[in-house]
C-alpha cells in the first residue's frame, strides 16, 4: 500500500514538474521545477527498493544526478549562459 501512495506522489510530482519545464516558465520556477523533479526521483528509488525493481532505482539515481544538476544551472549558478 505505502509504495502505491509513493508511486502516485511521484508521478504527480513528474508530471507537474515536466509541464513547468516544457512551458519555459521563468528561471526561478524552472529551477524549482528540477526540485521537484529530484524529489520524485528520490521516491521512485524508494520505490524501487521497496519493490525490488532495481532498474527502477538505477535510472532515477541516474535522473536524480541530472535533476541536481538542474537545480545548480538554475537556482545557484550566478554565471552566463
């Protein structure tokens, strides 16, 4: 029951995060996007755990890298682009 919670939270957090990205929302947003978008991908390796699906777990570690990687080019770097 807990990773069916988990796995609709995610995915909610996915897909709302992706539409923020594809509209090209301000800087600001879009890195708060990447947020939400690391944060889902935690709990799918959570899921993925819970689940014994560890392909799960290795593509959103994979995502999750991504994700911060994200949230450093919009929320923390004060370089040019």
């Amino acid at each position: 029951m807990m990773d069916e919670i988990l796995r609709w939270v995610a995915t909610a957090g996915t897909i709302g995060a992706g539409l923020i990205l594809a509209a090209r929302a301000r800087p600001r947003i879009t890195g708060w996007a990447f947020v939400v978008l690391a944060a889902a991908s935690i709990i799918w390796i959570v899921v993925g755990y819970l689940t014994a699906e560890y392909a799960l777990m290795v593509q959103n570690v994979v995502v999750t890298l991504i994700n911060l990687f994200g949230i450093y080019r919009w929320l923390i770097w004060k370089g040019k682009v």
